[in-house]
C-alpha cells in the first residue's frame, strides 16, 4: 500500500536532490540537505521494501522518554564514569523492547 500511494511522490524527491545536487555548490545548505538525503537513499527506501518498518520514530522517542525523565533520579548511578555503562544498557534494553514489539506485531495482525 505505501509503494502504491508513495512511489511517485519518493521518486519526484530523488530526482529533485540530483538536480539540487548537481545546480548547487555542495558547501551550500541545500546542496548539502540533497548530498545527505541522497547518501542515505538506500536506507530511507526500506519502509517501502519491508511493511513492518514503522514510518515514524515517534515509539523510539516514547520509549527514552522515561530515561530523560529519570536522568535527575540516577545521579547516584556510579558517577560520570558510568554514564556509558548505563547508556549502553538501556540501549540494549529498549531495543530488545522495540524488537519484541516488531516480532509481535505479525501476530497480533494475523492472529
């Protein structure tokens, strides 16, 4: 359904950053928008090879938001030091959470 209602309008904004791209300076800001749209082309098609891929990150953002709220409450978790440690944690956590909810989402659908 997306590549139906959407292809034409994603292939009129390809065409346009090439243009963009080849008219304009590439130290300009648009010249430098329509060089990194372009070098991210491959991956910004996949939600139209695969139906799963959500189209917005909003569910990303949802899911750290708890994290920002409680960066104040954990000051008392190792210190600058273990900043990293944390991160790396919770990012490992949440993208276990975000898989679960892909790998879930078929079932509910079809189920």
């Amino acid at each position: 359904m997306r590549r139906e209602h959407a292809q034409i309008w994603v292939d009129e904004t390809q065409s346009e950053c090439r243009k963009l791209r080849a008219k304009l300076l590439p130290k300009r800001a648009m010249g430098e928008a329509a060089a990194y749209i372009l070098n991210l082309w491959a991956k910004l098609r996949r939600c139209f090879d695969y139906a799963e891929v959500d189209l917005s990150h909003n569910l990303a953002e949802n899911s750290m938001r708890p994290i920002a709220l409680g960066r104040k409450n954990w000051l008392h978790v190792g210190g600058v030091q273990a900043r990293p440690k944390v991160a790396a944690i919770l990012s490992v956590v949440e993208s276990c959470t975000g898989r679960h909810r892909i790998q879930a989402k078929p079932k509910r659908i079809h189920g």
